[in-house]
C-alpha cells in the first residue's frame, strides 16, 4: 500500500476517533435499549417513574418538632418488575452516626427521622435504613403498576449546623428535605442509591405534591406551589395586597413593619393555622416561615405569546439592609432569564427569596443569607433563582452531575449580573480554576461529583463548565447558541438529561459537530495556557503569534495598547484550535506606535500569564 495513502488513512481515522464522545458503559445501554437517542432527544422507549404526595405537617417552632403524614402513590412507568422502593430520608444526616463529608455541631446530632408507621393499603411494611437511605420490600410492582403508601413520621430541626435547611433565628425558619420521599429509579442507574453526605446536592423525580402546613397563627408561611387557601388565612387587606402584586409591575409591601406591629395579618390570630399549597411536576416541595419577616413583592409578564405573569417575592428580616434590594434585583433575574439569557420563559407562578443562613435553591424558592456588599447581594440572588432552569425545569442529576447545573447557575451569574448593575464584572472561580490547573486536584469535568470534594468538586461544579458554556456560546454567535440551548431545553424539560444527551442536543441544535471542544475541555486533562511567541511590527500590517502552550482550547482576546493612550481590541473564538493548530497567527493595522500587547480577557484562565504580554520596543 501506498505509505502517503496510509498515512492519510490513519489521520483520517484519528481524526475521526477523536470527534467520538467517552459513553460510559450504563449510559451505553441506554442507547442500546432506545431510552436514550444519540440525536440528542429521549428515546422512543424512554420513561421516568413518577408519584402523588399529600402531605400534612405540624411544624412547632418551640420545640423543633416536625411531625407529618403522607400519602403517596408511585407510577412505575420502567420497564423493570420493583421488588424493593428505596426512599430518601435526607434529615438523617443529622442522625448520630450516619456518614457526612461535613461537621455539624454536636447538639444537632439526633435520632434523625422516626418512621412511626409505613403501610401500603391494610399491609403494614417493614423496612431498613442505612444513613439517609430507606428500603421498602414490597409485593412485585409490575411496569405500568401504582403502589400507595401511608407514613407517619417525625424528628427535630436542627438548630444550628445549617446545612439548606433549619432554624435561621428565634422566630424564622427554612424547611427542606422533610418529608420521606420515593428515590428515583432510572435508565441509567436503578434506584439512586447515593447517600447524601452533605457536599453533593439532589436527584429527584419530577411529581405532584400538595402539602397542608400548620403552624402556631402568628407565622406566615412560603412554600413551593400556589397557595390555594390564601383567601381563608389572610384578612382582607392582605389579599388585596397580594392581587395586586401579582397583576401589576410596580413593588408592593405585602407586609411592612407597621403592619407587623399592628397584628392581625392572618383572620385567626388564635392557636394554628394550616397552610395548603399545592404544585404539579416538580421535582421537590418545601416551605419557609417567620413571625417577623417583612414581604415585598413584585410581578412580571415572563411569556408575551401567553400574558403569564411570574410573581417574585422577598421576604426579610429588617435589621438586614441588603435586602431591601433583593426584591427588585429578583425581578430582574427573573425578566433577565425569560428574555435575555437563556432567554426562555421563567416556568413557575412565582418565585421567593428567603432571607435564610444559606446559599441555596429549591424549585420556586431561595434560602439566601444576607450579605454587606452589594455586588456580591446581586450575584448571590441571580445565581440561585438561575437553578429554576437547572437543574429544576430540566431534572438534573446533581449528585452525579453537578456541573450540569452548576455551571450554568454561574454562567447565569457571569452575564446577568452586570445587567443589573453594569458596574460589576463576575469572575466567580476564574482565578482559582487558573492558579489549580494541572495539579493533582484538577479532575476532568466529567469526573462524578460523587467522586470529588473540596476544590476539585468547586473547580468541575462551577468555573470550567461556566467557561465551557460560555466559549461554545461565543464560538456559536448569538442565534445559533440559542437554537442550541433551546434545542437541549426542549428535549429534556421535565426529564432527566445525562451528559451525553446535553452534548447531542447542543450538537443536533447548532448543526455542528461540537465533539472537538466537549471532549477537550470536558473529559481531558490538561491546562489552560496561551503565549505571545512573536510579534512582527514591521510596517502598517502587523502580525501576533499566539501559541497553545496547554491542551484547553482558550477563546483570543488581544488588547493593543497604543503610545498615545488609546487601546484596540482584537478577538478570535475557540475556533481557531478546532483543526488541532498549535499556534495562530492573528494580523492587524496600525499606524500608531504601540507600547505592548496583551493576551487574556475576564473569563479566560491563564496558568503562566507570565508570557501574556509582549512589550514592543
């Protein structure tokens, strides 16, 4: 055989190997079965098990006793015969004994969650636990088949330690997590056996709950789901008030401090009152209440083809002054991710900040602590109410994948908040990831989250896919990225995306191969690097030799900067290190004398940014 015609054989069938995505072996199988399609959309044999909850909870906010019922009834909508339901008892991370990757304080550590009762119909069901994980037997639930089950249940908030969810002060709580819930079974995995450890968020099926609430009279209460009762708790006064915000633009103290001062917000002002909130197809329900919390609130028209409107609450502790903005800095999260980016209508009735010791999102609400600097206040904000769209709308696996939501909350950051106040430039990760790379703890994206903790699990959950989304969307352009995104969106909304199906969407979307850059930046090792390696300043017509000294394909921001002041700026996408170059050659004109050149912009990391400047003499 010819050896030139060889040779070419073989570049070419590298070159073919390389545009091949790694498909772990369960995740092969998937596609194999046809629950999953490599054209990026769920499978013709695709499925997700799903369930009803009603539940009843009488939280005591003098004892910290939380005791609650539930109904639930579970859809095996799998192709597999249930021997077993494996449910999630997420509390017990405070139980003595049960396995954390954080501490919490010893008088947090309790008896966890006491099951007082599980039956299913008139059988009464045994079970077993293992740290935050419950096992059921049950009678073979075949596909297609529902199950009911009834539980009573119990434990203690934690007081302190909090960890998403506890007491914030004396008359202010934030309650997740509370209820026993049916884990997920999938295509990929069976049950989700991963423990929550307290590092590692949440995997959660998509379902219907309505939750009734009771609480001593003076607490006003928030929750997940539209509140279908709110004409027999409130007086008159505040359901006006609460109309009006969610019909109008403008701000509306629901409740100020006077009316604090004045009592009777709530028509029983006696003993309890129960609190029913109900929501479809979501993947989690809690609630928040205080007895001294102000509430501010807006609304905002969040699709135009349909007039719905979103309203978006914060609700506050007055001594924290930080919050006095968050309300309007919501609201523009809000209007921000329904028309600017990701540019897709805001998916739930309503949206509330927290006031809360945490940074944390749950679907239609936010545990937010107060901060003292007011950039930090608006990227806080943003970045939480950004996770409705992930992992939430798209039912992310966040205890394995976290950078699939992660990384696109810190995006979300990156861009909305310098909408909010142009001023700011988020650099949230970027000089970590920088001063990390190439050193043991820096892990491949794609690296389980289960596998990682500390840095290594911050670097792959937040800065690199942030960095990832945002160069596929800069190498794309505007229109072409959103057909993308909208293409993912579509596919997997109310679904449980797994990465090679985020990577087939934004493939089939932009009618680009993208598997170059994914495989690069998200399954490689390597550092993110460049040089200025020559300069020829010979002339009018000048050339920058920018080299790769690292394997991560970097977006080109030079900065000319000129002798008499002025500066000129000259970009190049990711593109230019698609065909494997090891250097580009970028020309440009000038006329004016330059005193130097400078590679590197905001969101571009640099591990030797020592060879990033080229002085012209």
């Amino acid at each position: 055989m010819n050896k030139i015609f060889l040779l070419c054989c073989l570049f070419a069938a590298d070159n073919l190997l390389a545009q091949q995505l790694p498909v772990p072996a369960n995740i092969a199988n998937a596609f194999e079965t046809g629950t999953r399609s490599k054209d990026g959309k769920p499978g013709k044999n695709y499925w997700q098990n799903t369930a009803t909850y009603d539940i009843n909870v009488n939280f005591d906010p003098a004892t910290r006793l939380l005791a609650g019922s539930e109904t639930i009834r579970y859809k095996n909508n799998s192709s597999d015969t249930l021997k077993e339901i494996l449910f999630k008892l997420y509390p017990n991370l405070y139980k003595k004994g049960s396995p954390r990757l954080q501490p919490i304080q010893p008088e947090d550590a309790g008896d966890g969650v006491t099951v007082k009762t599980i039956s299913s119909g008139a059988q009464s069901l045994s079970y077993r636990t293992s740290g935050t994980n419950m096992s059921v037997k049950i009678k073979p639930l075949a596909p297609g088949g529902e199950i009911p089950f009834d539980i009573s249940f119990e434990y203690i908030l934690n007081k302190t330690s909090h960890m998403r969810t506890g007491e914030v002060d004396s008359g202010s709580y934030f309650i997740a997590y509370y209820f026993p819930r049916i884990a997920v079974y999938d295509d990929i995995d069976g049950w989700n056996r991963n423990p929550y450890l307290g590092t590692q968020e949440f995997y959660n099926d998509f379902c219907d709950f309505k939750t009734a609430i009771t609480v001593p009279a003076k607490y006003i209460v928030w929750a997940t789901g539209d509140h279908t009762n709110s004409s027999d708790i409130f007086s008159p006064k505040y359901q006006q008030r609460i109309r009006e915000a969610e019909t109008k633009d403008g701000y509306v103290d629901i409740i100020d401090s006077a009316d604090l001062a004045a009592g009777g917000i709530t028509k029983n002002t006696t003993g309890n009152n129960t609190w029913i909130f109900e929501s479809k197809n979501v993947t989690d329900a809690v609630f928040a209440l205080s007895d001294h919390y102000l509430w501010q609130s807006s609304s905002l028209v969040v699709d135009k083809s349909t007039g719905r409107r979103t309203r978006v609450d914060a609700v506050f502790n007055p001594q924290h002054k930080d919050y006095f903005h968050v309300v309007s800095d919501a609201r523009k999260t809000v209007d921000a991710m329904s028309y600017r980016f990701p540019k897709w209508p805001f998916p739930y009735n309503h949206e509330t900040v927290f006031d809360g010791l945490d940074q944390m999102e749950y679907p239609m609400m936010v545990n937010d602590n107060p901060v003292e600097d007011r950039a930090e206040s608006i990227e806080l904000t943003d970045h939480e109410i950004f996770h409705t769209m992930f992992p939430f709308y798209m039912g992310i696996n966040e205890t394995k994948y976290g950078w699939m939501d992660e990384g696109w909350a810190t995006l979300g950051e990156w861009l909305i908040s310098p909408m909010i106040d142009s001023s700011i430039v988020d650099l949230y990760g970027v000089a970590p990831y920088a001063r990390s790379a190439g050193t043991e703890i820096d892990l491949p994206i794609t690296t389980l989250t289960t596998q990682e903790y500390g840095t290594s699990m911050f670097l792959n959950s937040y800065p690199k896919p942030a960095m990832g989304y945002l160069y596929v969307k800069d190498l794309l352009g505007e229109d072409l990225f959103y057909k993308a995104l909208h293409t993912y969106i579509r596919n997997w909304n109310g679904k449980h995306p797994v990465p090679q199906d985020f990577f087939n969407s934004m493939n089939a979307g932009s009618g680009r191969n993208l598997n170059w850059f994914w495989k690069r930046w998200f399954y490689e090792d390597g550092v993110p690097d460049m040089a200025i390696t020559k300069f020829n300043g010979s002339g009018a017509n000048k050339q920058v030799v920018v080299e790769a000294q690292g394997v991560k394909p970097l977006p080109i921001d030079l900065t000319i900067f000129y002798k008499d002041g002025t500066q000129q700026a000259i970009h190049r996408t990711i593109a230019v290190w698609e065909k494997g170059a090891k250097s580009v050659t970028i020309p440009f004109k000038a006329t004016k004398a330059i005193e130097k050149i400078v590679l590197g912009s905001a969101h571009t990391p640099d591990s030797n940014p020592k060879d990033n400047v080229w002085v012209v003499k």
